[in-house]
C-alpha cells in the first residue's frame, strides 16, 4: 500500500518532461552526464516519437523540453517540435547553440516558448575547453545575440565546476541587462565528469551566497537569476534559491525523463537502476500509474541515511534533496546541503532558538504546500 505522503506526490500534476531525442552530439563536452556523441542505436523512430509526444499529452504533461546529445542534430526533431506545438504543450529547446543560425526560422514558426543555451565560461578559453571545440564560444555568443534579435525567447545555463568557478562574475557581465533568464548548475559525477573537477562544499556555499546576493541586488529584469534543483532548500540564513518551497526532488512526479530509446526515468540525471520501463515494451500511462514507479520508499530509508542526513530534523522533508546530486555525491547523505555546511560552520550544540523556529516553520510550510499544490 502507497504511504500517505506517496499519494499526496502523486497529486502533484506532471508538468514538464525532459526528452532526450538523440544522444549523437556535435560537441564533446567533459563535463557531460550523458556521455553523448554517437547516437544509440535503438533510438526512437519518428512514428513512435509522434506517439510519444500524444501519449505525453494524454497523461496531462504541459511542457516538453527538447535535448540531447543535441537536439538539432536529429534530422525529424522539427516534426516532433511542430507535434508538440500541435496539442498546445510548451516546447524548450536545450542546445549548445553551436548550429543555431540554421534553424531560426523553424524556430519562428514554431512560436518556441524557450531556447536554452550552455554558456560554461566567461572566457572563450575556459568555454571551448569545457565543450571541447575551439571557437563554441563566440559561437554561443552569436547564437544568443541572433535570437534576441529575432524576438525568440532565450535563456542561458551555466554548469560550475572547478575550471570555471572563478569566472561566474564574468559570465553575469556578458548576461546583465539582456533579459536572458540564467540557470545555475552545479557539475555532478555522472557520465563522463571526473569527480576530481567538482566543486569543494566551500565553493558550493559561496556559489549559493553568489545567486543570493545577485537576486537580492538585480530586479528579475535586469537578472532573471535562478539556482537548479541542486541548490538552496533549508539553509538557516539563505532564501530558497529555486522551487519555493521545496517539496522534495521532482523527479517522476512534476519532472520526467524520457531517454532516446524510449526508456523511462524520473529524471535523465539518475543512473540505469531508476530506470522505470520503455514505451515500446509498456504504455506510458501504465508505467507512469504503477504504484511501486518513482517510489521514494523504493530508496528512501532510514537505513539508507547515512552522516547529517541520519540526524537531520528536516530530512523528511527535504529527503535529501535533488536525488541526481544525491545518488552521484553521497548517496542520501548529500554533502551539498547548504544547511549540513553551517552547522559544520558554526558548530553550535545547541542551536539558537529561531533556528528550532525556522526548523518548525520549513515543515509546516512544505506540509501545507504538499497538501494543498495542484
């Protein structure tokens, strides 16, 4: 039987669901979680892409984010684009940027909703050497400006690790005042990104203290700044950075993962082992309402905790946070918390009385979200 607190997930509506349409890629990114370049070989055709795409609509998703690999290098992507526009979704369009000079016209008539582009550096250096190839970032560049130019709508996705830590300011510099919606992300040992390259718990703290500041200091017009799912839930001095208030990881609830071949996840950062079922072997409506699928009771135990989490007092509502970042750090006891690192930091054993306050405060607020989000 599903606990209370599954049934209350299950609630939540499926908003967006995140598609990789090809894994073949023309960059050769380090830093990549899917390890693309060569496309798998049972990908998906385009007739069972199309049925994909009714079958998404049919299980109440709003949204569909296309990626890769990269995305435009799949040669029927405009069709699966035109179909998802066809049943009114929101179409997002996850790129490098490096060939998008070629599909802005497509773009227009598709009335896409967004294009994201991957800036990972504020020098051309550090950019092309994390994408690996030379000019990417002038080409990224250009791709932004020309999509301004055309009134499409564009954001942009900065992925930090060791190598372009120090070059966050610069990155803001080449954004501020252009109305671009910027993401931050952090690096995750996954694919083909060595672990030696992710960022310290030190440097992760100032990059949340960095998004903080620049939200507090820049109206979302002039910086429409915003930390990813790995970022900034609980911490006893910062706001919430991202989903306000965090609920616990959304994978396989409001966020799904549809991987090239028609395997199915709650979200393409978790491993093999989350793997829910493939549409060619299932429906998606009867994998999305097995009452067993997207289970956090599945791998969310007590026995499983290990170090701050074990003794946390909000850990049942933050389940350790983004489960990607989890699984690929610690597994549950993720030490990317914000809230793990200022008790390191101060070390008090007794904490002050407003943080109990802000403790009880965080639960009953996440209770009531949980309870009442539609």
């Amino acid at each position: 039987m599903s606990s209370i607190i599954s049934q209350i997930y299950r609630r939540i509506k499926h908003a967006c669901a995140v598609w990789e349409i090809t894994l073949k890629c023309n960059s050769k990114c380090i830093h990549c979680g899917s390890d693309a370049g060569k496309s798998r070989s049972d990908e998906l055709s385009t007739k069972e892409a199309l049925e994909l795409v009714y079958d998404l609509y049919s299980c109440g998703y709003k949204g569909i984010a296309l990626m890769g690999g990269e995305p435009f290098v799949r040669q029927d992507w405009y069709q699966i684009a035109k179909e998802i526009k066809k049943y009114k979704m929101k179409l997002s369009i996850v790129s490098n940027g490096l060939n998008i000079h070629n599909q802005i016209q497509k773009l227009k008539n598709l009335d896409v909703d967004c294009v994201a582009l991957s800036l990972d550096g504020g020098k051309p250096k550090t950019h092309d050497y994390l994408r690996g190839i030379k000019g990417a970032f002038n080409k990224t560049l250009k791709a932004i400006t020309l999509l301004k130019k055309e009134n499409l709508p564009v954001s942009v996705i900065t992925t930090v690790n060791r190598l372009n830590f120090n070059e966050i300011n610069l990155i803001k510099k080449l954004l501020i005042d252009r109305k671009i919606a910027w993401q931050i992300q952090i690096a995750i040992p996954i694919g083909r990104f060595p672990r030696d390259l992710v960022i310290s718990r030190e440097q992760f703290y100032t990059l949340a203290l960095f998004i903080a500041i620049n939200i507090k200091k820049y109206t979302s017009k002039r910086l429409p700044l915003i930390g990813a799912h790995c970022f900034g839930y609980f911490s006893r001095f910062i706001p919430n950075l991202g989903l306000d208030p965090w609920i616990g990881c959304q994978a396989g609830y409001s966020v799904l993962g549809i991987q090239s071949n028609g395997n199915i996840k709650g979200c393409l950062t978790l491993s093999d082992e989350f793997i829910e079922g493939n549409i060619r072997n299932k429906s998606l409506f009867d994998i999305l309402n097995n009452p067993r699928a997207f289970s956090y009771n599945k791998f969310f135990r007590k026995e499983n905790l290990k170090g701050y989490c074990l003794q946390c007092d909000v850990v049942k509502e933050c389940k350790s946070g983004c489960l990607g970042t989890s699984f690929a750090l610690s597994y549950y006891n993720n030490p990317y918390c914000l809230r793990a690192i200022e008790d390191q930091m101060f070390k008090y054993d007794q904490p002050p009385i407003r943080w109990k306050v802000n403790s009880i405060i965080s639960k009953y607020k996440n209770l009531y979200y949980r309870m009442f989000y539609k």
